[in-house]
C-alpha cells in the first residue's frame, strides 16, 4: 500500500545539471487527453476519476508506458481556491 509522487518544475534549456540532491528528467513528447480541475485541490481525485471512466468506456486509450501527469496552471498564494486550475494529462497510444 504504498504510492510515489514525483514532482517536477520547468527549467530552461540553457540549465546543465540538476541542483544537489534533484534529478533531472525530461516528459516525452505525448498526444494527451487532459481532464482538467477548476477549484481546491482537495477535489482533484474528481478530475482523475473523470478521466479514468472515459478510458474505461473507450474514449480513448492511455498509454501506460507513460505515467499520466498533472499540470498546475496557477499557485494557491496568487488566487482563491476556487480558482485554481489543475490539468491532468493522461498520454494516449
């Protein structure tokens, strides 16, 4: 019962190597269906499971060879809660 997250943030080209004690890594270039959260965080888990019922009932098909990943369109110190904006991007075959 156990899950890990990694957690990622955008460097520029000109970035060599990673800070001590970071890995650097790169997000291939995918086709995504994206499932996309106005609100708390608390509610993500809606955004998720909207996107997993839609692969299920074949609306399109995830490729698991990619992990799906979420994308944070703004920060909870900039606006209300109810207007964050969270992007969940699930790759497709």
């Amino acid at each position: 019962m156990r899950c890990t997250y990694t957690i990622g943030f955008q460097v520029d080209n000109s970035t060599e190597s990673a800070p001590d004690g970071f890995v650097m890594e790169t997000i291939p270039e995918v086709t995504a269906f994206t499932s996309q959260l106005t609100g708390p965080y608390r509610h993500l888990g809606n955004a998720w499971s909207a996107a997993i019922m839609r692969s299920r009932n074949g609306a399109f098909k995830q490729d698991r060879k990619v992990p799906p990943f979420e994308v944070y369109e703004n920060e909870p110190h900039k606006v209300d809660e109810n207007e964050l904006v969270t992007t969940v991007h699930f790759p497709m075959k």
